[in-house]
C-alpha cells in the first residue's frame, strides 16, 4: 500500500469513527456550509474561480448534501447563481430552512466558509429539499454532480446508496460525471449489495488524490469520479 492510500484509508477511518461518535450522541447528519474556494480544491484541482466557472458554464451541476450552503454568499451555490449556471442544491435539510443561522454560521466557520448569510438567498427554486434517491430533475439532464462529505461517510448503507447510485445513473447523461470526497483507495470499499453492485456498473471509476492545504476541513483522500457509460 502506497503512502496515498495509506493516507486515505486514514482520513476514511477517522471520519467514519466522527460519524459513529456522531450517531451515538443523537446526531443523524451534520449540516454546515463549504466555500466556493473549498469546492475549487476538492473538486476541481485548486483551478481559479474563473476557470472553474467556465467549465461548468454550460453544465448542469447538482450538489449532493450541500447542507446550508446556498445560504451562504461564498458558496459555489451563489456564486454560480451569480452567473447565471444551472447550480442545485440538494440536502433534505433545505426543506426545514435555516433555523438556527448563528449555530450554522459557526459551524461554516469552522468549515472554511466566511461568506455573507443571506436570509433570503437568491436561487431557491434550485435549493431542493428531498433525498438524493429522489431528485426531480428530468432523464439525463445532468452533466456533473458533486458530493463532499455525505456518501460513504454519513450514509454507509448499501440499499441506501443503491438507491441513490441508480438515480444518479438516471440522472446523468452519458459521459457525465459523480463526484465524491472524501474515499479511501476503492479497492477497501466493499460491495455486498447486488442493486448496488448493478448500478455502479453503470459507470467507469477512477480516483485523484485531493490535498485541500486544509486539513481540517476537507483532510487529505481521494476524490472518486465515476463516469457515466
């Protein structure tokens, strides 16, 4: 084993134990906000703000578990809603709205985000309230969705990901692309659930090591991308 994936089996370990802990005390999911400069360095190879921009211009991007994100004027929500870029926020939290802006402007905080709160964010009808096995966005009207923090970390369960595993496949056009930080090397993750197994066959995955320079917010791991066949 390579010291990358050493690195990220470390990181994956670590934060499963975070949510394990997390579980225990009551917590079902930690909602927070990621700035737009966080998403460049998972997602994008630390590319400029503008450079990113221009590649997802004419996309359709869907954020998977973006918490309060939109409320937050440093997010890549509002800063490609600014642009005018089909940018979705999914997270079922996003229903409820924001109920307790001090506790989750904290909680941004501590994520790296220091963006304005905007009680009324622009872009609400892209903030979508639902669970990610059940988008309502057409067929294959998707190019690229991004998950940071949420699958295989906070939702571990196989029939649970299969469902969201096939939509996704439904969702996406071919050549589009999933997303997901943080991973350990693929080879660790398992797959017991046949549904599950079926529906990642959908798709051609590769990995990239992600250093963010942030360790506390986004540890050092891979990013996986799985690319719709």
């Amino acid at each position: 084993m390579g010291w990358k994936d050493g690195i990220a089996r470390t990181t994956y370990l670590t934060l499963r134990a975070e949510v394990v802990a997390a579980r225990w005390i009551g917590m079902s999911m930690l909602s927070t906000s990621r700035s737009f400069g966080l998403y460049r360095r998972i997602f994008f190879e630390g590319r400029t703000a503008q450079e990113v921009l221009n590649t997802v211009r004419n996309e359709v991007v869907v954020d998977i578990g973006c918490g309060f994100t939109p409320y937050f004027s440093d997010s890549m929500f509002q800063t490609c809603e600014a642009e005018g870029i089909a940018f979705y926020g999914v997270d079922p939290v996003l229903a409820e709205g924001m109920r307790s802006p001090w506790y989750s402007r904290t909680v941004a905080h501590l994520a790296g985000s220091f963006g304005r709160y905007l009680q009324h964010p622009p872009g609400q009808e892209r903030m979508l309230g639902v669970y990610a096995d059940a988008i309502p966005l057409e067929t294959a009207c998707v190019d690229r969705i991004l998950a940071s923090m949420s699958l295989f970390i906070w939702v571990d369960d196989e029939e649970v990901l299969a469902g969201i595993f096939t939509e996704f496949a439904r969702l996406l056009r071919v050549g589009g692309q999933v997303h997901i930080y943080p991973h350990p090397p693929w080879k660790h993750l398992s797959c017991k659930n046949p549904r599950l197994q079926q529906a990642l066959d959908t798709f051609d995955i590769a990995q990239t090591f992600v250093i963010t320079g942030n360790p506390v917010a986004a540890p050092p791991a891979y990013r996986t991308i799985f690319t719709k066949r």
